[in-house]
C-alpha cells in the first residue's frame, strides 16, 4: 500500500492515491472525491490525519453507495491483464500485503474465536514478553481447566520468565526472527537453553551483551550465573568489563591481534588478571591504561539537522536536532527506539528527500539536509563476498602495487601494463582458476569441494607474471605481507604509503594485503570502511551514521576506533552513532538519550546535551552509568565550555544533582 500510497502527507485533493494521478485514470479520483463528500470524508484532509475507519472505506470500498474503491479498481484491472499496459501498470503498484481474509494473524476464523481470559491467541501474541509475562501470571484456572493446562501454564510463565531476564521484555511474541539483532538471536537461544533445564553441558557464547544497555548487563550475568549453578560449563567471549569481572576464570589472548597474537597470556581469578603487566586486557581494567574523557568537546557551531514528528514504531512524535560537525552519539536501554529512530527515519528521509521523493512517510518535515552532501553508513556488513575482494583492493593500494610493479625495468622489457598484475582480469592471471587460486569440484550430490588450483599452486598469477621482482619479492608474496610490513617495504612509495599507514593507525597493521574479506569480523570490515572514508581527499559536511562501532572490540582498537572518528571530524565530516560503550559515550560532544524504557514505553527523547549535561538527568538509565564513568576518568582540569569540569568540584556537583 506504499507504493499506492507514497506520501501520507497528502490529501485526497492533492493526489495522495498515485495511481489515480494518471491521465487513464484521473475519472476514478474524481469520483471517489463525490463520493467522499456524500459520505463527510473530508478530501482536504493530510491521509494520515483520517481515520481508520475513512482510510478502510477508501481503499476496500461502499459497494452500497457505489463506490469500488482502490481494491476495486485493481480488481478491474486484473480482469484486463491480457493488455500488455495494464501488466506494465500493475507491476508498479506490486508488493507483500496483509492478507484481508486473516489480518495477518495467519489463523482461520475458528482458532481466532478461541479465547482465554477474554483474549483470542493471536491477540496474546501481539503482547511484548513483560505484558504478556503479567498476563500469565493473572489467568487463574478452575480445577477442570487446571487438570489440563496447569503444566502448560507453569511452562509458559517460566520461558517468558527467561525472556524477561535476558533484557528482552520489549519485545513482542509475533516478532519475526529475521528482524532481531545478533544479540537478540543469542540470548534468545540463552533463554531456550535455560528453559531445558539441561545439566553437564558446556555453552559457548560469543559476546552475549552485544545490543545490551549496561542497565541490563548484571541481568544476563546472573542468567550466565544461573546456568553454571545448574551443574554447567559456560564459555564466554567478551570484552565487556562487567562480565570479565564476574568470571571465575578468565583466559586472556594476545599480546597483540593477527600474527602478533594467539599466545595465552594469563589463566587465573580477575584480582590477578589487573596485576599483570603483561596483559593489555589487564592494564585496561586496573586503571592503568584507560580512555580519557577528551580534554574539550566540539561546540554545536549553530548548523544543526533538525527532524520533526517522527512517529514510526514505538517513536512517540519524536523531534530531534542533531548538531552538524560533531560527534553525536544517541544512546538508551535496548528497545528505546534507537535504530528506528536514526536507521528507519532519519537516514531513510534524508536518501529520500535527496532523490526528490517526499518525507511524509517517515516523518512530518526535516530541515538543515541541505548543509549535508551525502549521507553515508558506516556499518559492519562483509566488504565482499568473493575471496576477490581484500584490503588492498578495498582502499584502491592494490592500484599503486601494480603500478609500481609495471614499472619495474623487467616488467617493461616484458611489456607487462598494471592490468597484468591484477588476478581480476585476463593477462597475468592464472586462467585454470580465472585468478581465484582455487579451482571447484562438483560432487553433484555431495557438497562441492574447494581445491587449491594445480596450475598456479594457489598463487592465482602466471607463472611468467610471479618472475617479475620489486626489490625482490614478486607480487604474490607481496599480497602475503601485512600492512605493517608493507609499510616499511614501500616506505619509498607514498602513493602506497598514504593509503595503508590509515589501516595500521586504526589498529588493523596485521591484516594481511591479500586476505579475503569473507574471513574479516565484523569490526574489521567496519574499520576498514571507516579507513577508506579516512583515504577521501573531500568529507567536508558528509554525515556518517555508525550502529554500535565497537562490537566485537577491546578496549585498545576502541581507543584507536576514536582516534579515527576524530580523524573524520577533523576533515569536516558529521558523526552520528548509536552506542551502549560508556567509553565511547563519554568521549561524544553531544548525547541523545532515548526511553525510558523500551518497546511501547519508550520511544521518547529524554536527555540531550554535553555529557556532562546528560549525566545530571534522573529521568535516564544512561545517566547513572554516564556519572560512574566521567567519575572514574575524568581527573584532569578541563576548559569551561559545558564539555566537563575538575574532578573535585564538577562531578561532585553532578552526583549531588543527579
């Protein structure tokens, strides 16, 4: 019904039914105007301002009085399909719809006529897991009914119990899993694993807090603790400062990521991990090394973007004002509307606007887009999906490597161009593997093998190609170099130089040239877009949305995560980013705090300002963990602008007015 509908903004007069805007078809919008006006819907009137018993009659119909009405019409054109036009036109109005006869419920008449306290089961599904947690525990039972449901009841009470205690009340029964985040899926399955009540067996969870606000971090460490008591292993991976200070052992890797890590640096209790040197994970968490609050914070310069009256999901008639050339980070619990907000309005309104499409949809009005050029997500979804794609060729180094190689007095003799140092297309490339470096049975039946191809021995280059040497080393061995290395090795080519010294800044100098980017995380692809948005000669008023940038990273590659945001304010660029990381938060110029809570009771803007500003507000969950931090790290003397104060006399004063 978009796509008949595009802009809820407009009226009947106006046009707000598309199809009837067509010269074919203008007589149909004239009529349902007659009709309208005999039936005291207003044609004046925005769509969205109707009511929903005006908008059903619009589009199904008043068959009584005439009218065929939207369904109507596509109903008539159906019956005129054969006409090739009508097809053409009907394709552009095609979509997923709810189905009429159901409601979307998906049952029959029958189940839906079933009900308990008063509520059919699919009106139970639409409750969130705390309304429908109350609604369980208030059904009482007669003795006939309990001999039947009681064990069902019980189980019932106890899976939404388990829900709940995940710190995923907000969500509703009917959600479609293909909508959750990560961490929803993952503790998710933790509330299934509690539910079975299993013994002796080991769970192995990778970042269970990702998504979670630190309100609800102690929450999932007593679910974790739950599970050991129980008579089970639990394997955690985390960086999570909270859930490592829970443990009762901890296991710390590194000294460093890449090459430069996989030993085991510590085993052993959390009071030992902060005594040890050795262990950057240790000097972090013992104060050691920290990330400091920033001795100034950005002044909002008077340019700011301004967005009015969302209302989409659980938003409740939100207006936002995101000051432009600082780094704004919008924070609350899980479920406030934080991804809605930024994701499904403001950037969705912004692309729209700028391909000349109307915002009405998303919101009522937005201002100040005309100060940003472009918008951009930096998210961390894969860079590739080929072992085609690397770091090299995603920063456009690969170009100068094979540049410089062409140039090379062999090469010339040869008559080799760049274009022969590239495994992408024909010349120098192995053609028994097309320059994959693997060739592909098919075992019909079987899953197809992967083999490394025979001809080139995986090298994906002729053999003739591999002969030609800069400084000694030939261009598949130079794809087998770290950025690190090749640094050092091309510290005479700046070309090469300018663009791989930005990946070892942010803490990816281990990322081999050549390594395919099916095999980076998440938080590497993420750095690595964020480090070619870095190589852009021009991010003069660019905005640059990131959603939660430090999943999946400790607490050094956040420090360095900064330092390369920093780097884009410094070239002009506008940062907005959603983030639970208090180190992060604490280091923004501005903070957007939404809730209170989440689901249908959040939704609301309930903080905005300087961290510190932020950080006073007892109406927010963010607030009470903001104070800790800037307590904790924010000893040294700042200026006076609002950003921050002295220890000793500001954050007392804010602990006193919290």
């Amino acid at each position: 019904m978009n796509l008949v509908i595009p802009d809820a903004g407009k009226s009947l007069d106006e046009g707000a039914i598309e199809p009837w805007t067509k010269p074919r078809y203008r007589a149909m919008l004239s009529e349902a105007k007659r009709w309208a006006r005999s039936r005291g819907i207003p044609t004046n009137v925005p769509w969205r301002h109707l009511s929903a018993e005006q908008r059903r009659l619009v589009l199904e119909g008043d068959p009584e009085n005439g009218y065929g009405g939207v369904k109507g019409f596509f109903d008539w054109l159906e019956r005129k399909k054969y006409k090739l036009h009508v097809r053409v036109f009907l394709s552009r109005y095609r979509g997923y719809a709810t189905c009429p006869e159901c409601d979307g419920t998906r049952l029959r008449e029958e189940a839906r006529a079933v009900r308990v306290a008063g509520k059919s089961i699919t009106e139970v599904c639409k409750l969130t897991v705390k309304e429908a947690r109350a609604f369980f525990a208030a059904l009482e039972l007669s003795a006939a009914q309990a001999k039947v449901a009681e064990k069902i009841l019980e189980e019932i009470r106890t899976r939404l119990q388990f829900l709940d205690e995940v710190g995923l009340d907000y969500l509703s029964l009917n959600r479609l899993t293909s909508t959750l985040s990560g961490g929803e899926s993952q503790r998710i399955q933790l509330a299934t694993s509690l539910g079975s009540h299993l013994v002796g067996a080991l769970y192995v969870l990778d970042e269970p807090s990702i998504g979670l606000h630190p309100r609800d971090t102690q929450r999932l460490i007593d679910i974790l603790k739950s599970l050991r008591d129980l008579g089970n292993t639990v394997l955690v991976v985390e960086h999570d400062p909270e859930t490592i200070s829970s443990a009762d052992c901890i296991l710390d890797l590194g000294p460093g990521a890449g090459e430069l890590g996989g030993r085991l640096l510590f085993a052993g209790a959390y009071e030992s991990l902060l005594g040890e040197h050795k262990s950057l994970t240790g000097r972090y968490l013992s104060g050691e090394l920290r990330i400091p609050v920033p001795a100034t914070r950005r002044k909002p310069t008077g340019k700011f973007l301004r967005l009015f009256g969302a209302n989409l999901h659980n938003l409740q008639n939100v207006d936002l004002m995101v000051p432009l050339h600082t780094l704004t980070v919008v924070t609350g619990v899980s479920g406030s509307g934080k991804s809605t907000l930024v994701h499904d309005v403001l950037y969705r309104a912004l692309v729209a606007k700028k391909n000349g499409g109307g915002v009405k949809e998303f919101c009522d009005r937005i201002e100040g887009d005309g100060q940003i050029p472009e918008v951009a997500i930096v998210d961390q979804s894969p860079i590739g999906r080929t072992p085609r794609s690397n770091p090299a060729t995603y920063l456009k180094a690969f170009d100068a490597i094979r540049e410089v190689f062409a140039g090379t007095p062999d090469a010339k003799r040869r008559g080799y161009s760049a274009g022969h140092f590239s495994f992408n297309v024909p010349g120098g490339r192995c053609e028994t593997c097309q320059g994959d470096g693997t060739v592909t049975v098919e075992m019909q039946f079987l899953a197809d093998v992967e083999l490394i191809c025979e001809e080139c021995r995986g090298t994906r280059f002729k053999g003739s190609v591999l002969e030609v040497r800069y400084r000694g080393k030939n261009i598949h061995e130079v794809l087998q170099m770290t950025v690190r290395e090749a640094l050092t090795f091309f510290s005479s080519v700046s070309r090469v130089t300018s663009k791989l010294k930005i990946l070892n800044e942010i803490g990816l100098g281990y990322l081999r040239l050549g390594q395919s980017a099916t095999t980076l995380s998440g938080g590497e692809a993420q750095r690595l877009k964020l480090a070619a948005h870095l190589t852009r000669t021009e991010n003069q008023g660019i905005l640059y949305i990131l959603d939660e940038p430090t999943t999946g990273l400790h607490f050094d590659d956040i420090q360095k995560l900064l330092g390369a945001l920093r780097k884009l304010l410094e070239s002009g660029a506008s940062l907005l980013v959603i983030e639970h990381n208090l180190d992060v938060i604490k280091s923004a110029d501005w903070v957007i705090d939404l809730g209170p809570e989440g689901g249908d009771r959040g939704g609301q803007i309930i903080a905005t300002g300087t961290p510190e500003q932020v950080a006073r507000n007892t109406q927010s969950h963010t607030a009470r963990f903001l104070l800790q931090a800037l307590q904790t790290n924010g000893q040294a003397k700042r200026s006076g602008n609002g950003a921050s104060k002295s220890a000793a006399n500001g954050l007392t004063s804010l602990q006193t007015e919290a």
